[in-house]
C-alpha cells in the first residue's frame, strides 16, 4: 500500500467514524455542535454537544468484537469510581454493532461525558515548549497522583507487564534481564497513558481513562518525564520525584521508556525521543542490581 492508498484508507475511516458521531447523537439525545475530534489511529471520534442548557462531550469508539484487554474498552466507565482526580465521568452509554457494509461486525460504543475544563497544553502528548503551569498545577498533579495510586484495581496482568519489558530491554538493547531485577517491586493503579495531550490547565484535568491499570509505584510520572525530554527544565522537575530513588521507580521508568522505543519509527513525535530515551534506559540499567530475594509480585517497596 503507497502513501496514496494509506491516505484514501485513513479518510474513508475518518469519515465512516464521523458518520457513527452524528447518528450517535439522537441516540443520546444531544446535538452535536463541536468540531470533530479523531484519536490518532482513527479509533475514536468525539465533539462536543449540546445537552439541553449545558455542553457535554460526546464521544464513540470502534473495535474488533475480540479486541483485548477489556480495560481499552470499559476504562472510562469503570473509571467513574475514582475519586479526588480531577477527570470526566461518564453518564450515559451504550454498545451496538455496526451493519455497514465498510468494518462490518465490528462493535461501537458511545459515551456522554462531562465536557473537561480548561484548554489543551499541548496538540501531542510530546512536550516541545514550557508549559507554563502554575504550581498550583503541580500540587494538583502531585495529589491526583496520590489519591490514584490508592484506588483498587485488579492485580492480574503484572506478568504480563514485566514480560514486555524484558522482551523490550533485549530487542532495544541487546540485555536479557533476569526475573529477580523485578524483585519486590511495589504495584499501585495507574492511568497508563499519562502523555501531554491527556492533561489540561490552567486548572489540572486528566483526560482518556481507557487504559487505567496496576503499574510500578511512578509509572504515570515516568510517561509524562518521557514525554518531556525534549523540554529539560520540565523534564528535570519530574525526574526530581522521590519515587525514583527507589528500584519500584527505577523499574516504573525502564517500564515507560522500553514502552516508547517500541513505537519510535512510526512517524509520530516519539521519534524525537529516540536518542534520549536510549541514553536513560541505559543508565538505568547500568544501574540496576539483582536482589537477593525473588518474587517481584509482592506489594513490597
């Protein structure tokens, strides 16, 4: 397929999921009245629309009936029980299949959701430029994080986890990291996919909770501290956290950065980050030492 017929492809997509908004929308008794916005795989689409005398933001997803993990599916529903994150809720949704003829069989699902406040502080989740946040912002990062890494979750893909990570470090750089380095690592829930384009200001807003699972304690700041090394002062603030001073930290960093190698090359601002998510990962494990003790499921620091 030549770029010719890529482009044909991704807009006969966006179209098709424009089409899915708006016939969404009498569904869930809203009109919509905002530009269309698509998620950069074309997965999703969403505007804002008008709900009787407030706005709301409308969105609606594509997949395959198969499509795992459930999480990318029921997040942001089940993600209604977090509390003290500035977030959306979900009010209404529904599921149905889709019978045209184009992506034919495939499940849809629709949600209202509060409209987020504030504005974007990046169009990517890559940071390029000084965002310019309060420190009230940070405080509110700083507790939101907190307040999450608390919520339950379910503790039962941590195997999974490591396991991309070590098939990561070996691919990227040539190490085969032995299961003890996981050792006593500490689990908390987090939103996994915290990248600039999911965070608002003036006022802290965390956008995009399809993702939210158990992660290593610091996860969340690795991600934004990956997506931020193009912009040092910031980058520095986040990598000042305590958290990663600890192996948990450590870990929850190598975690982010074997994340993001895996997708440079694919044309988006990731690539920028290759040469220094290579330099952190290698000192990081450079760093690293084997503990004495196996069993990288405890809950343990």
């Amino acid at each position: 397929m030549d770029n010719e017929d890529i482009e044909k492809a991704v807009e006969e997509r966006r179209v098709w999921l424009q089409s899915q908004l708006e016939a969404a929308a009498p569904r869930f008794g809203v009109e919509l009245v905002g530009e269309v916005v698509n998620t950069y795989d074309m997965r999703s689409a969403g505007a804002t629309a008008r709900e009787g005398d407030h706005d709301v933001w409308l969105r609606v997803v594509v997949e395959v009936p198969s499509y795992q993990p459930a999480c990318r599916w029921d997040g942001n529903v089940e993600a209604n029980s977090i509390r003290s994150v500035p977030k959306p809720q979900v009010l209404r949704w529904s599921d149905w299949t889709n019978t045209d003829r184009y992506l034919e069989g495939r499940r849809l699902r629709g949600e209202v959701m509060t409209l987020a406040p504030g504005s974007a502080i990046t169009t990517g989740g890559v940071l390029h430029h000084d965002p310019q946040l309060p420190e009230s912002w940070w405080r509110a990062f700083d507790a939101a994080l907190d307040a999450l890494a608390t919520h339950p979750v379910n503790m039962d893909n941590e195997l999974g986890a490591v396991q991309y990570t070590i098939n990561g470090v070996q691919a990227h750089f040539g190490v085969e990291l032995p299961d003890e380095v996981f050792a006593d690592l500490k689990w908390t829930t987090a939103h996994a996919d915290l990248h600039w384009g999911n965070l608002r200001g003036p006022g802290l807003y965390i956008l995009d909770w399809e993702s939210w699972r158990p992660a290593p304690a610091g996860y969340d700041a690795a991600t934004l501290y990956c997506n931020s090394l193009l912009h040092p002062p910031t980058a520095r603030r986040l990598r000042a956290r305590p958290v990663f001073e600890t192996r948990s930290g450590q870990i929850a960093l190598l975690f982010a950065m074997v994340r993001y190698l895996w997708v440079v090359g694919e044309g988006s601002d990731i690539d920028q980050l290759d040469g220094p998510l290579r330099t952190e990962a290698a000192a990081i494990l450079a760093s690293l030492s084997v503990p004495e003790h196996v069993g990288w499921l405890s809950h343990g620091s």
